[in-house]
C-alpha cells in the first residue's frame, strides 16, 4: 500500500492535519515552548538529584519521550510539506525555460506564478 504524499492528500486545500501541525509548528518555534522545555529538562534533573521515587522521574521521562516523539512528526510534516512545494516551484521554472526557449512561454508562466506562493497552499 502506497502512502500519498501529505501535500496530495487533500485536493481542496489544506486538510485539518495540516492546518494542526503549522499550529503546533508555530507554537514549537515559540519561547513559550522553549521555557517549557527547559522546564521539563529542569524536573528531570531534579526528579533525579533530590532522589523522588522511581515512578516521579519514570512519568518526567515518558514526558520527555512523548513531546520528542510528537516533535518529530512535526518535523517530518514540514519537511514533506517544504520538499512539495520546492519540487513543484522547480518543475515550474524548468517549464517555464523550456517553452521560452520553444517560443511560447504564455502557460509556463502563469504556472510559475502560482508555484511562487505554493508554501502558503501547503
């Protein structure tokens, strides 16, 4: 079975996965979530120094493991998101050069209008 690509999933715009994961993207790259993030690492550090019991620091470590993980899907995300759109604008362009060398560059060009704004569709 052939997954599809994240940008093809949905041909009607952005699917609600999409529009979640730019959210969460936002709020990753925040300093809300930076503090928030130094905060867990501290509770681990302290979980461990100040000797709590074993299931304190298991539940900071699992934590720790699930925003990594959710991070990491993220992160994934984006990059197929970013990769479809560079790919799409470089398919533009070649079009475009390839029909002004041919003498008739009309579609090619309207095609790479589109593909400049392509992030903001994906």
């Amino acid at each position: 079975m052939t997954v599809p690509h994240p940008a093809e999933r949905s041909r009607h715009g952005r699917g609600w996965f999409e529009k979640l994961a730019e959210a969460a993207s936002n709020l990753t790259s925040s300093p809300v979530f930076y503090c928030f993030c130094l905060l867990l690492v501290f509770a681990f550090i302290v979980a461990h120094a100040a000797g709590l019991e074993l299931t304190w620091q298991l539940l900071i470590g699992d934590i720790m493991t699930a925003v990594n993980l959710l991070l990491l899907a993220l992160l994934k995300n984006s990059e197929r998101r970013a990769e479809h759109a560079i790919q799409h604008k470089l398919d533009s362009i070649a079009a475009a050069l390839l029909e002004q060398r041919e003498g008739h560059s009309r579609q090619a060009h309207e095609e790479l209008r589109k593909a400049i704004g392509i992030e903001d569709e994906f």
